[in-house]
C-alpha cells in the first residue's frame, strides 16, 4: 500500500509525463476544464441571483457579469501583487550576486600593477577588434 507521501509522488510523476509527453492535449484539457469551471461559476451565481432577489433574466446576467468582472480584477490585482514581490526578491538576489561578484573581480585586479593592467586592456580591444574584422 503506497503512504500518503509515495502517492504524491506518483501523481507528480503522472503529471510530469502527461505534460512532457502530450503538451498540447495537456493543455487543452486544461483550457477545457477552466472553461467549464468558468460556465459552473456563472451558472450557479446566475441561479442564485435570479432566485435570491427575484430578478428578470437581462438583470441578472448583467449582475453576474458585474460580479465575474469584479471577481476577475481582483484575481488581476493579486497576481500583480504577487508577481511585484517576486520581481523584488529576484532583483534584490541579482543586486546581491552582482556585488559579490564585483568584490571578486575587484579583488582579482588589485594585485596587479597599472600597466600590466593596460596591455591586458590593450590586448583584449586589439583581440575582439581583430575578431570583428574577421567575421564582418
């Protein structure tokens, strides 16, 4: 008998290869299922919209179509929340990385004396211009 965490991860494992496998009828399945989640939705707020304020059919629709707008900006909002804190965990990492990575090459040019520090500009400028007349 396979445990809780064994099943999860057999599951993980039969989507992985469905995606990787089928990756467009993977994702048609997707689309329908939200499509028919989205029909649910507005069918069951229709309903108990028409029946809980007594409404004509035109004024209902035109209700629920308020209310599915509303609830879909607020999805929109919150995914532009989540994506901002996102970005500025990856910009602060980057900003962290490149610092490092500043020390290190600062590091690596101190020892080195000034001229030696020019023929090796020189030599990289003379190298890359050499390579662009070659290739155009």
């Amino acid at each position: 008998m396979l445990n809780s965490h064994r099943t999860h991860m057999v599951m993980a494992a039969a989507v992985f290869m469905l995606v990787a496998a089928m990756p467009v009828e993977t994702f048609h399945l997707l689309a329908w299922v939200v499509y028919h989640i989205y029909e649910l939705l507005e069918f069951i707020l229709d309903e108990a919209i028409h029946h809980l304020f007594e409404t004509s059919r035109h004024t209902t629709q035109v209700i629920v179509f308020y209310l599915m707008m509303g609830m879909f900006l607020y999805g929109l909002y919150r995914l532009a929340r989540l994506l901002a804190a996102i970005r500025l965990k990856v910009k602060a990492g980057i900003a962290g990385l490149w610092a490092v990575r500043g020390e290190k090459l600062s590091g690596a040019w101190k020892p080195w004396l000034s001229d030696k520090r020019v023929r090796m500009l020189c030599g990289f400028t003379f190298g890359w211009a050499c390579l662009a007349l070659l290739v155009f």
